[in-house]
C-alpha cells in the first residue's frame, strides 16, 4: 500500500513513521528545504505520549513535576498547583523544542521517503486512488494524508466550499531563551501562566536551562511592533510581575517570533474519498488548551491503527473520519473559550472570575483540564482484526 503524505510538520511527519512501521510505501512532500521547522516550543501531555507510543517513537525530556499554576499579572495565585492530584498530571507533561520533537520523528522516516522543497498544488480523487499534484509532477497513491496546516492546499482542492480559516481575536509573541541567572531552578516562578487585561503571558522549563515564554493579546490582526517585536513585548508586559520582565530582559529580538492566531470552522468530514485531513489541515484552534499539536499526534495514531486493524481502507477511513472529528472540533471549541477567558478586559469581570476560581479546590481545576488526557489510540477501534499493508 502507498501513502502520499502531504505537509512533514508534526501531524504528518507522526502519520508518515506509523504508516512506515505498519510496512507501507510511503512519500512526504514538505515546502521547506530539509524538512526544518519554524516555531519555538510545544507542550506534550500524556495523551500526546501514547500517540507516540502508537506510531514507534520515542521522545525524552524533563518532565514539568514543579508547582506551578494561575496567576493574576500582579502576581497573586489564581490557582496553585503544587501538591496531590494536581502534580500527579503536570509531572507527566512535556514542554519540549519542537525542533527536537521533529528530529525525533523523522528518524523514524526513511530518507527516502521524504521529499524536500515541494510544494503540493492540488489534490485529486479517482475512484479507489488519489492523486497528488506538486511542483514538478504527481504522484498517485492508495492513501493521501492532508497535514499541510491552516491554510492546507489539499483542503482547498477537495473542500472548496469549506469556509477558510478566521483570525481568532488574538496575536501570539513566542520566544526560547537560556533560563536567565537568579530565575528559580524548576520553582513556581517558572511554571506559570498568569493573566492580564485583555492578556496572557506563560513560561515553562524547557529542560534543565532553557525557559519557554509565550503572550498573547487582543490586536487587529497583521500588525507588527514599529521598532521590533521584544520592544512590543516589553511594552505590553514590562509592568507584569516578576519574573516577567526579567525574563524579557533576558531575551533578543531574534527569539521573538509573532504570528496571527486562526482557528477552522468546523468541516462537515474530514474525509473524501482516499484522503484524509490531519492536525492544523482539518481542525485548526487556538492555543490555549496546549493541545493543538497533542491532537495531531492523536490524529495520526488513530489513522495508523485504524488502517492497520480494519477490514478495508475504506472503512478505516470512516471510522477515522467518527472518531476524530467529534473529539477534535469539541477541543478547538474549549480552547476558544479558555482564550475568551483568560482574556478579559473589564476589571470587574476579571476580579469575579479569579475569585471564582480561587474557590475551586485545585485537584477539580486539575481534573477538568486532565480530561484529555486519558485518551488511547485504540478508543472507538475494533482492533482485533489486523490488514498487512500489501
């Protein structure tokens, strides 16, 4: 069996190592010259985890287990998560480069099948095949696989009355810097997402001596700092609480990263004939849940099981098609709402909301947000019948 796997970021790079360990024939078509990647740093949870386990990889790296939580941008706790249930699921996540975790999944992808600096123009189903349409020709396959982010060629051609993505209200600045001298070894004050008037700002560890920062804010969209990003930041946060500021001092303008946040409406399937969509291509959210590349990762577990354990190809692709769109579309809606409320610009609404918070024992807090986590690749799957790729 071929597998035309088109995008070779996170989701498709995920799809493409599963399908190569299940015996498949399989390309990747990615723009960029040598498969790099742009972006700073991604969270993993436990779900995230078994999605790896699904498709053969392994990725290392320190897990969060320090206190941490909410904080208002004064520095109060909104809620504190630092003992108990609540480290029992931020011990098990990772905030990890997402240069690393794309290195970890091409190891598991022949060099042979990837294909550099090629830019898909068009998809096209026939009958029992698909084709895709590149740069310099097309190839035919059994399987396409749409991971070719937001604004996916392969939605375009098969999905043209799909709406296109929408800005989701807010601008993102990301940024990875060396932990700066004095900032708490792994402490609360790392680990941390504190909120504003009409804006976040959150760190995490990213290993032993490096911290990942991120803020988001309520902006028209397309714009950009008049004298340069880490001064908008500054600008926008400088009068946050400590470590804040320091972090920002700590930092250069060439780690600043800004983009435009967009989210998908909701498609009617993720499927068309002998193609799937897959991650940013089929569900793009916003970022506040940390699950945008989780799901993914979970998108492409299921795909591999799915066409590894069902009868026919085409049944697989309907169950893919069941089990992933419900899940998917529920999280990006959650994560939307999450971004409504940690983005609040009325004082009195902000002061309500934290003390409503503040009142939740942590353990619920942490269990509400823990329910995806207890995903598994095989959920929804009848996985006893198993179909060789030949």
């Amino acid at each position: 069996m071929k597998a035309v796997i088109a995008g070779g970021g996170i989701g498709g790079l995920a799809v493409a190592a599963g399908l190569c360990r299940r015996g498949w024939d399989v390309a990747v078509l990615e723009q960029t010259q040598e498969f790099s990647v742009v972006g700073s740093a991604i969270s993993l949870w436990p779900n995230a985890f078994r999605a790896l386990d699904a498709v053969g990889v392994e990725l290392g790296g320190d897990r969060l287990g320090a206190a941490g939580g909410l904080r208002d941008w004064r520095g109060g706790w909104i809620v504190r998560m630092d003992e108990g249930p609540a480290l029992t699921h931020t011990a098990a996540a990772v905030v990890a480069h997402r240069h690393d975790l794309r290195t970890a999944l091409l190891a598991h992808v022949p060099v042979a099948s990837r294909m550099a600096g090629v830019r898909v123009t068009g998809v096209r189903s026939e009958g029992e095949r698909a084709v895709v349409e590149y740069d310099g020709g097309e190839l035919s396959a059994d399987l396409v696989v749409g991971a070719d982010g937001v604004h996916s060629a392969t939605r375009r051609a098969l999905w043209p009355l799909a709406a296109p993505p929408e800005y989701a209200g807010h601008t993102a600045w990301r940024l990875i810097i060396d932990r700066p001298v004095g900032l708490a070894d792994a402490g609360s004050t790392i680990w941390a997402e504190t909120w504003g008037p009409n804006a976040v700002f959150g760190m995490f560890p990213v290993g032993a001596d490096r911290v990942y920062c991120y803020g988001t804010g309520a902006v028209p969209p397309g714009l950009h700092g008049p004298d340069g990003e880490l001064a908008e930041l500054k600008r926008r946060f400088g009068d946050w609480c400590q470590p804040i500021p320091a972090v920002l001092d700590a930092a250069t303008e060439e780690q600043v990263l800004r983009h435009d946040i967009h989210v998908l409406p909701p498609l009617d399937t993720y499927v068309h004939g002998r193609v799937a969509l897959l991650g940013d291509a089929a569900h793009a959210m916003a970022p506040y849940l940390g699950q945008g590349g989780c799901q993914a990762l979970e998108d492409a577990a299921t795909l591999c099981v799915a066409v590894e354990t069902q009868p026919d190809l085409a049944t697989a692709l309907r169950r893919y098609d069941e089990l992933r769109r419900p899940r998917t579309q529920a999280m990006a809606r959650k994560s939307l709402t999450s971004g409504k409320v940690g983005h609040l610009s009325w004082a009195p609404a902000r002061v309500l909301r934290n003390a409503v918070l503040r009142a939740v024992p942590s353990s619920l807090f942490v269990r509400s947000l823990a329910r995806p986590f207890t995903w598994r690749p095989e959920d929804g799957l009848d996985i006893t019948p198993i179909r060789p790729a030949v």
